[in-house]
C-alpha cells in the first residue's frame, strides 16, 4: 500500500512540475509547485481511493492541502502564490470527467453527458472553493497578527 502511495506522489510531482515548465515559471519553484501538486493529489487519493470519500469532498480537501502547501512555499520562498497554486491545481483538474462529457455527446448519450459534465463542473467547484476559503483563512489570520502586533 505505501508503495502506491509513492507511486502516486511521484507522479503527480511530476505532471505538477512538467506544468510549471509549460507555464514557464523560475527553475528555482519548479520542484516546490511538483511538491505542492503532490500533496494535494496525495491527499485526494488517500481519501478517495483509500477512504472511500466521494469526489466532491475529496477534491475539496485535496485543495485545502494543496493551497496550504503552496502558502507555505509562498512564505518561505518569497514568490507569489499563483506560481504555486497554478501548478499544484494541474493534478486534481477533472479533465476525464469532462472528456466523458464530450465522448457522451459524441455518442448521442446526452444524459450521459449532462450527468458527467455536471460532475465536473461540481468538482472544479469544489477545487475553486477550496483554494479560496483557504487563501481567506490565511488573509484573516495573516490581518489579525499584523493588527496585534500594532498594539
């Protein structure tokens, strides 16, 4: 089972990092937004395949985990977030959802295609909400430790 696991952490490093070389972002973050696109497929997969939770939930945690770490990498690297963000995002795009979307309508199966596609467009929901309730988590914070610092 742990080999999976690095299997899997391998991989999506991989597909993170390749995407940081397509969106031509510095060399010095490529192996930080792979690391980042890791932990967030990771974290999808141990609670999906793993756990046994549905997709919408598990994309939502995956994302949580993803923008986490690239929070972290933000802070400590000093760049911005989006480098990041776009990257770690690449792994836990619904892209074979939609692609049963569209074969389903090729097929003139548009039941099909209207259950598929609204699969995916609840996933990347569910991706986008994770990123931004977890970017406002950390402005509200980041605010709150500057305004006590003030005092």
């Amino acid at each position: 089972m742990n080999m999976v696991f690095i299997v899997q952490f391998i991989l999506s490093f991989f597909a993170s990092f390749s995407f940081g070389i397509m969106f031509n972002i510095p060399r010095r973050h490529l192996v930080s937004s792979g690391i980042t696109g890791a932990f967030g497929w990771v974290m999808f997969y141990l609670l999906n395949q793993t756990i046994g939770i549905d997709d919408l939930i598990a994309n939502f945690v995956a994302a949580i985990t993803m923008t986490s770490t690239a929070i972290f990498f933000t802070k400590r690297l000093q760049a911005p977030l989006i480098v990041f963000v776009t990257c770690g995002l690449i792994p836990l795009v619904p892209g074979g959802k939609a692609y049963e979307s569209v074969r389903a309508v090729v097929e003139n199966n548009y039941l099909e295609s209207l259950e598929t596609g609204f699969q995916a467009a609840l996933i990347s929901l569910s991706i986008a909400m994770g990123i931004i309730i977890t970017e406002m988590i950390y402005e509200l914070f980041k605010n709150i430790k500057k305004r006590i610092s003030e005092i």
